[in-house]
C-alpha cells in the first residue's frame, strides 16, 4: 500500500471515528468546529511525516504524479475529475440544504464578578476576600454545619431544583425550554473553579445582575436576595458541595 | 510632457508630505494647557501607543535576550578553542548592534506618545516612580557603553584579554536585565499595586493600619490584624481617596512584578534565539556558496537550540503569572481565564502548538543531514501522534457555546461536552503540555545521539534506565493530572502542578546526566553535513519567528487588557474614548499589523548588515568551496 493511500485512510478513518464512534457510539455528536479543529491538526500531523525527509515526500507524490501524467491512469484521472466536483457538490449541497440552525449562544464561559459583594445595598466585602460564614462549622460544629446543609437542601428543593434538578445536574423540568441551560453543578469544571463568594453573587443578582461585558447573557436565574436570606444563601452554597462531593475554589496562602 | 522617474517620486513625495501634514493638523489646533487625554491624530490614543510599545518590547526583548546566549557561546568557545563559536557570538553581537539604537529610538517615540496623549497618568506614574527613572537612565547609559565597548573591543580583546571581554559581556546582561526589571515595576504596578504583608514597608504597615481605624472606630489594631498574615495583600493606595500611601519600593515589588521579570526574562531568550534563528535561515535561503550554507546551516541550529531552551520552562514560568493573577484578584483570574480573554487562551494553545511541532519538525529534519541517524526514523510516527494528540487536548476549548450551532448545544445537553469537556480543564492541558516538553527533550535526545555509537560497558543498563525514566515519568504526570479532576483546586494548583513540573524537570535533568556520561567517549560513526538541511525546514524557522512575535503581541493584550477599564486597577480608572476592553478581533488585527512593522524594520536592519557585508567581500573576495563539516 503506498504512503499516500495511508495517509488518505488515516484520514478519512479519523473522520469516522471522531464523528461516528466518539460522536456517537461513545459519547453524543462533537460539534462540527471541534471536530474541523481536530482534522486539521491530523493534517498537519500528516505534513510533518511526509515532508520531514525528502524521500517520503517523494514516496508520497508519486501516486499523486502517476495519476496525473501517466497513460496507464487514464481511467483513475478520468474518475477523479467526476468524483472531485461531485464531492465538492455534495458538501455545498449538505451546507446549504439544511434547515435553519441558529448559532450558539456567544455570551461568555463565565461572567467576571464585581470586585466587591453585595446583597441588596449592603457591601459585604471583596469578592476576593469574602468567606461562607457558615464554612468554618464543617471542623468546628459538625452539628452545626449539618443543619446548615439541611436547611440549605430545603431552600434549594422549594426553589431552584425546578430549573437545577433533584440531581443538581442542571436537568430540572424546566431546563429544556431553557438557553442557555441552568448550570450543571456535577459538572467537575463549575464548583471547583469558583470561590464560595462568586456563587453568592450569582444566586444574589441571578441573570439580571450580569455584567455589561461579554453580553447577552439571556439568564433566566431570578434575583434571589429579593426572596432569599442572606444566610439561607450561604447555606445553599454549602449544601451544593455537600451534595456533590466538590469543594469550592481556596487560594490558601499566597506563597 | 515627459516626466523623469525622478520628478515623479519628488511629486508622490510632496503629496505624501502634504497628506501628512493635514492629518496632523488638527493637533496643533489642540489646547495644550493641562488636559486628562489628547487624542493622537488619524488612529487615535491607543492605537498610537499600543504600536509604540509593541514594538519597543519587541526590539527590546531581542536585545536583551540575544547578549545572554553570545556571552555564554562565546565563553563555550573561549573554553574550547574553538574560534567559530566566538565569530558566532560576534555576529550576533553586531545585529545587537544594529537593534539596539531602534529600541531606544521606538522607547523615545512611547514615551513622547504617552507624555502627550495621557499627561495625568504620566504625572501619577512619574510621580511614584520618579526615583526609578532617574535609576534607569543610569543603567541606560551602563548598557550603552558596555554594548559599545563589548561589540567594538571584540578584536581587540582576544588571548589574554578574553576574560575581560567575557567580564563586559556578564556586565552587558546585569545592566539589561535590571533595565528590564525597573520598567516591568511601572507596569505591573498598574496592574496589581499592592503587595503582601510580609514584605511592604513599615510606612504603608502604620498608614494601612490607621486608615482601618478610621474607616471603622469600632475597631483597635488588635482586631484589625485578626487574620492579618504575612500573605495578606495590603493595598498601596488609600482606599477611601485614592492617594498613594506607600514607599516607592513597596510600588516597584508590587505582587505582579518577579512573575512578570521571571516570564519575560525566559521569554527574551527564546525570542532572541528565534529572531537569530530566523535571521539564519534567510541567509542560508540565499547563500550562493557551500561554505556559507553550512555557517548559517549551523546558526540556524544554534538560534533554534536557544529558542527551544527558553520555549521549554516557558509554559512553567506563564503557569506561575496566571497563579499570582489569579491570587492577587479572583475577577481578574476569571476574566483572564475564564470569560473576557478565555478564547485568546485558545488560541495562545493554537500558537504553542506550532512552536512545538515547528521545532520538533525542525529537529527531525535536521537528523536527515546526519549519517547514522536513521535508527531513529522509526520512533517519529509515534512523536508526532503524542505531540499532536496532546495539542489537541491544550487546544480544546472548555466552553463550546461560542462555536456550536444551537442543535449541537442541544445535543451534546449543554455548553460543555460530557467527554471532551475534560480536556478544557487546566489539569488536563498542564498534562498535555509536560507531556509535549518530554517529547520535544526526547527528539533533541535523538538529535545528539544521531551518528554516534556509545562505547561505555554499561550503555544497555544505561537505556534501559533511560527508557524507564520516561516512561515513569509519563505515568506519574498521566495519573497526577487524572487525580487533579477530583481535588479541591488550591490543592491541585500548589500542589499537584508542580509536582508535574518538577517529575518532568527531574526526568529531562536525570536523563541529560545519563546520557551524558553514556556518550562521553562515544565512536562517531557519522558526520553533520553542515548546509544539507532542506529549504523546508528553514522556512519553519521563520514561521517559528513570526509565531513567537504573534504570541508576545497577544498576551500583552491579555497582561495589558486584563486592568479593563482602569489606568492603574482599582485606583485610576480610565476616562478616555478609549477605555472599553478591544475585542479580540481587533486585537489580532491590531498584532498583526505590529508583526508587519517588526519585520520591515527587522530585516531593513539585516539588510543593512548585509549590505556592508557585501562592500567588503567586494573589497576582498574569497573563494570558498570546501563544505565544513564537523562531528558535532
């Protein structure tokens, strides 16, 4: 098999598994950026490999060569030049006949928060330096901090579990008609990457609150210091960790 | 009327001139008496002073990187007695030379701009760090001079003169690293003023103290230095008025200012060496002998060695930045990494990627002008499919929202995709990124390897702890980076990170001993072909010259950008047209076009070296057709 019709199966085999096998035997559908990112880096893989010595390159062009040049390919040559442009025809084809497909949201993976916490008009302190109040029960008041937990669950099921689910996996019965989709907080990349404080924000200020950058935010999140406690609040945040097993986002010392 | 081509440039250029003149024109027209901003004509403030200080560091950060590998080559050829290491670190001394009065002329330009455009914020700076500008200019003209006399005494100083030449060559990199580090204080500082408890200065400590005491008379010093560490960050500025309330050293080690000094020193390194490396590569592109296409053959090699030595601690040192940034103000940390510049990250991964794979491909290519080095042709599929596959994993966005259509948003059940999502995490990219510098070590290992064969009795047991120590290493820093999606972050971050870290540093320090040792007497049983690297190869050179450019002009957007809407954060906010955050876009556009000016001006400087040069082979024209080869 020569070296060219291997890099055309690698290729193409990458293809399918990217798009067939882990989109979709493995996991669900890579969207089609993701997967033209990936591809094109395969290329480049395969660029290195034939042009790094001279005699793989050379390897490499000759089918490509004979193809176009010698007699005895004439039937190959005269195959390609149908195939190519109904290949080009049918990828046009496939963009363009599709229904509309809106694009995704662009707002922003997260919002930056505001460099000091409020609830209402009451400045708390900076969002860098505020702490749960409650947290440090976990070591000191185990009974303490357990009925803190519980009350926390008990304010999340009366209000957010519509929207965050009873596995607080951001599958509540209302999520589906939601977009963007309540926060999935079994997700390893959301609680570990934020401080107790940035979620107080959130839950506090809910959609409205965003910032002015990085907008449309298009958060259905209610402003909850309307409704909520301060303390009821911070007891949601730790039953959020409690539940799932993650901590929030410690700096610790500086050095 | 026939017109001569020589009227004809003397027409264009009076219309030029006068075009010129009206675009200026409405400056003149400008109250000069004291004002907040004045806009810059035609392109604006920003623009003027983004373009000014682009490539004042671009030229900077070549001048001073590239002395800190000629001393050091041309001490390696001062121990040797070999005499082209030392024509070598000559050459690139003289295209110092030719950068050094462009620096100075590009900082003159910036800071006429900035004294112009942004009088306020030039009265608060000076007014802090005065002292340090006074410092500077003193350095300055220590720099000066000893460039002078280390490139001009150059000849003069050979034999028994040598080690006083080495002594100004040292000499030449303490006065430019501290030049570097008195400017990197005035703009860390607008980034972070303030510093930890530990380390201010007993002024700021009283006045913090009393200024807490006033702020709330409910309290006394005792309660107030409740939880107070050393770590605590106390900011150098009052925070009711705004006033600046510390010591002008307290303002120079402010918390971003070593992370930045340590980044941007290993950065010029591997800038220079790029630059170099490029430089080379033209050369060697149109080089008319054999004798000067190994020379440059060889250069080229060197610059790249160089620039591969700085690329490789790189990611480490910008790991460190990010952490402080991050410690110093969450906000910031998440705008960084998370929101306003997450997608610059990305494509911060897209350019590191190149410079891996440019560099790794430059070294492989490299192994094809060695006999002998073909045994090792056989591992390179399996390289290329690491390095590739771990560049991926950097490249994957977390977030996908962006760059998905709404059905696949609906599809994959969120932003973020249940698998690949992993990949967006940092745990993950710093795994990829290890794993991509000891795979770059191991094609340098090969390199050096090519065309010898080791004569020591214990050279199987010798490969065999080889092998094994990559091989653990890949393990430990797989698992670590595995473990690192179940812990708390702070752990993973001061922890797990820089155990990664060291496992790869231990294993590229363990291996070089070893290897070392295992090839000191070693047969050699091919020759470098100096001058026998393909063309393809040297146009990666120059693509890794112009990637490394890009890169700088995208993180000073990201370093630069992240004070958002503030002159100095959280203290001097910014009140000009200019104050929203450009999107990247624009951004891009604007590196871009820096890039452009860089290289004109880059290589008219070469040209010119070159051309002098070409007067004097002229003068005295030497046949050379003997290709140099060499064991090494």
């Amino acid at each position: 098999m020569s070296l060219f019709t291997i890099c055309l199966i690698i290729l193409v085999g990458s293809w399918v598994f990217l798009r067939f096998v882990v989109g979709g035997i493995i996991s669900v559908p890579i969207p089609g950026s993701v997967i033209a990112m990936y591809m094109g880096l395969i290329v480049i893989a395969i660029l290195v490999h034939i042009s790094v010595e001279d005699s793989l390159f050379r390897e490499f062009r000759r089918p490509i060569l004979e193809t176009l040049v010698d007699d005895k390919r004439r039937l190959h040559r005269r195959v390609l030049v149908v195939l190519i442009p109904l290949l080009l025809l049918g990828y046009t084809y496939s963009i363009i006949a599709q229904r509309a497909n809106p694009p995704g949201s662009p707002r922003d993976a997260h919002p930056s928060p505001p460099l000091q916490l409020t609830y209402k008009d009451e400045v708390i302190g900076t969002m860098q330096d505020v702490v749960n109040p409650f947290r440090h029960y976990e070591k000191d008041d185990p009974e303490a901090f357990k009925a803190h937990v519980e009350n926390g669950k008990r304010v999340y099921h009366q209000n957010c579990f519509y929207c965050h689910g009873d596995h607080l996996d951001g599958q509540g019965h209302f999520a589906a008609y939601l977009q963007p989709l309540p926060a999935n907080f079994q997700d390893p990349g959301i609680i570990p990457n934020f401080q107790e404080s940035f979620f107080f924000w959130r839950v506090a200020k809910g959609g409205p609150g965003l910032p002015a950058a990085g907008t449309p935010w298009d958060s259905a999140m209610p402003i909850w210091e309307d409704h909520l406690t301060k303390d009821e609040i911070w007891d949601v945040i730790l039953f959020l960790s409690d539940y799932t097993g993650y901590q929030f986002r410690t700096f610790g010392e500086a050095h | 009327m026939k017109i001569s081509k020589k009227r004809l440039y003397l027409i264009l250029g009076c219309v030029l001139v006068f075009y010129a003149v009206l675009a200026i024109a409405p400056a003149f027209a400008q109250d000069m008496t004291e004002a907040e901003y004045r806009p810059f004509p035609v392109i604006g403030s920003r623009t003027a002073a983004w373009i000014a200080a682009q490539l004042h560091l671009l030229f900077g950060s070549f001048i001073l990187g590239v002395p800190m590998f000629a001393v050091i080559i041309e001490f390696i050829g001062w121990k040797t007695k070999d005499e082209r290491y030392d024509r070598m670190a000559q050459e690139f001394i003289k295209l110092c030379m030719g950068a050094f009065s462009t620096t100075a002329l590009l900082g003159g330009v910036l800071v006429f701009i900035l004294i112009w455009c942004y009088p306020k914020v030039m009265s608060k700076l000076s007014g802090i760090f005065g002292p340090t500008m006074i410092f500077y200019v003193i350095l300055f003209f220590g720099e000066t001079f000893t460039l002078y006399l280390y490139s001009y005494g150059w000849d003069k100083m050979q034999g028994r003169h040598k080690g006083w030449h080495l002594f100004l060559g040292v000499l030449l990199n303490v006065w430019g690293t501290a030049i570097m580090f008195v400017s990197n204080s005035w703009l860390t500082y607008q980034t972070s003023p303030a510093t930890q408890h530990g380390i201010i200065s007993e002024t700021r400590k009283k006045s913090w103290m009393d200024e807490q005491l006033a702020a709330d008379p409910s309290l006394t010093p005792e309660t107030v230095m409740e939880g107070v560490t050393d770590h605590t960050m106390i900011p150098l500025h009052n925070e009711a008025t705004g006033e600046f309330m510390a010591t002008v050293w307290d303002a120079v080690n402010n918390f971003t200012w070593m992370p930045v000094n340590i980044h941007r020193l290993i950065g010029n390194i591997a800038f220079g060496g790029s630059i170099v490396a490029a430089y080379a590569a033209f050369r060697f592109l149109v080089a008319k002998t054999k004798e000067d296409k190994a020379h440059y053959d060889w250069m080229g090699y060197t610059g790249n060695f160089i620039a591969l030595c700085g690329l490789i601690p790189l990611p480490f040192a910008g790991y460190w930045l990010g952490r402080e940034i991050y410690l110093f103000n969450n906000t910031m940390g998440i705008n960084m990494m998370g929101s306003l510049f997450s997608w610059l990250f990305i494509i911060q991964a897209v350019m590191i990627g190149v410079l891996f794979i440019g560099a790794n491909y430059y070294l492989w290519s490299g192994m094809g002008r060695i006999d002998g080095a073909e045994i090792y042709a056989r591992y390179r599929p399996y390289m290329i499919i690491a390095i590739i596959v771990c560049v991926a994993i950097w490249m994957t966005p977390r977030t996908l929202s962006k760059i998905s259509t709404a059905s696949e948003l609906s599809a994959m059940g969120g932003a973020n995709h249940p698998h690949l999502g992993f990949f967006g995490l940092m745990t993950a990219k710093n795994t990829a990124v290890n794993i991509v510098i000891l795979t770059t070590f191991l094609s340098f290992l090969f390199y050096r390897r090519s065309g010898k064969t080791p004569t020591a009795s214990w050279r199987k047991v010798g490969n065999i702890a080889i092998s094994s120590i990559f091989f653990f290493a890949v393990v430990a820093i797989v698992v670590i980076g595995i473990v690192g999606f179940a812990v708390p972050t702070d752990f993973r971050v001061n922890t797990l990170t820089p155990w990664q870290v060291v496992i790869a540093l231990v294993a590229m320090f363990a291996v070089t001993v070893l290897d070392v040792f295992m090839y000191r007497r070693a047969q050699t049983s091919g020759t470098i072909k100096w001058g026998g690297m393909t063309d393809r190869s040297q146009y990666v050179l120059i693509l890794l010259a112009i990637t490394f450019t890009s890169l700088m002009g995208l993180m000073g957007y990201a370093r630069s950008g992240l004070r958002e809407q503030w002159h100095v954060f959280g203290v001097m906010p910014d009140t000009s047209p200019d104050a929203f955050t450009p999107p990247l876009s624009e951004a891009v556009n604007m590196v871009a076009i820096i890039m452009v000016i860089f290289f004109a001006l880059v290589g008219f400087i070469f040209w010119l070296g070159l051309w002098g040069e070409k007067k004097k082979q002229a003068a005295a024209p030497v046949e050379a057709e003997v290709a140099m080869e060499s064991d090494d």
